[in-house]
C-alpha cells in the first residue's frame, strides 16, 4: 500500500516562500512521476510541476522561475520550493504519484495561502 504525506503548508505574504515536501511510503520499485498540483476554490485542479524517477522535470506556464521541484528517490520524497508567491497562487496543494503499471497516488493536500 502506497501513502503519499505532504507537509510545509501555510500562511505566508506575497513575495514570501514556501517548501512543500511528500513523503510517499510503501513498495515502489518501478519507474514513477512525483508532482504537485493544485485546486483553488471554484477552479479545477491543475498541474503546477512533475518530476520523473529519472529526474526529467516540467512545470505549469505560470510558476516557472518562481518554483522548482526536486526529489529524493532513495527516500521517495519530492520537494516543492515556491518563491515570489502571489495571492493567486493560494490553494490547496496535492502530491501525486503515477507508477508505471501500478495507478496513481493521492495525498491529502496542504494549504498555501497567500495574503495580499
């Protein structure tokens, strides 16, 4: 059984940072893609950035240069390191976990928010 624990959520002012850490736990030996998303209130969730096993990397238009994504596979373990935070980049943040021909993983989510 797989479980993905995301941590590092909060408050912060615009222009302030943040670092998003899951932990995934469980029996995952394949090739797999870690990532972040996130859901406003009344929006859809959207990507924000993935990263593979392999350490390819891509992000959403609209956090490039602002956020990196990183991971640590022998801990399984992806970080998301946000700068220059805006308001609008306030939601919910989930971690996913695609592993090939095995599914996909969902955490729980944290809260960003950021204030004006």
């Amino acid at each position: 059984q797989v479980q993905l624990v995301e941590s590092g959520g909060g408050l912060v002012q615009a222009g302030g940072s943040l670092r998003l850490t899951c932990a995934a736990s469980g029996s995952i030996f394949s090739y797999n893609v870690m990532g972040w998303y996130r859901q406003a209130p009344g929006r859809q969730r959207e990507l924000v950035a993935g990263i593979s096993s392999g350490g390819t990397k891509n992000y959403a238009d609209f956090v490039k240069d602002r956020f990196t994504i990183s991971r640590d596979n022998a801990n399984n373990t992806v970080y998301l390191q946000m700068n220059s935070l805006k308001p609008e980049d306030t939601a919910v943040y989930y971690c996913k976990l695609d592993i090939l021909r095995r599914g996909t993983y969902w955490g729980q989510g944290t809260q960003v928010t950021v204030s004006s």
